[in-house]
C-alpha cells in the first residue's frame, strides 16, 4: 500500500518520491493527529465554557 501511495504521488508530483520518506512523514502526520484530538477532548469544557 505504501509503495503504490509513494508511486502515485511521484506520478503526480514527477519527482521521487522514497517509502521511508512517506512512512516517516505518515507517522508524523498521526502523532500530531493524535495529539490535537487528545487536546481537544481534555480542553473541550474549558473552550466551551469560555464560549458562552
């Protein structure tokens, strides 16, 4: 799967494009992910109490 991801955006983009470079791309892309959705859940009383 990531090596046909990797092929299609070096397709697209027409430069090269490595697996390790996506998968470590990838990983960050979800630990941010998942970092804002956890600040989201702990501050979500908080921003809404500011709201109203």
């Amino acid at each position: 799967m990531m090596a046909a991801l990797a092929r299609a955006i070096s397709r697209a983009t027409r430069t090269t494009v490595e697996v390790e470079t996506l998968k470590v791309l990838v990983i960050f892309s979800a630990s941010g992910l998942l970092l804002s959705l956890v600040a989201a859940m702990i501050y979500k009383q908080a921003f809404s109490a500011a709201l109203f």
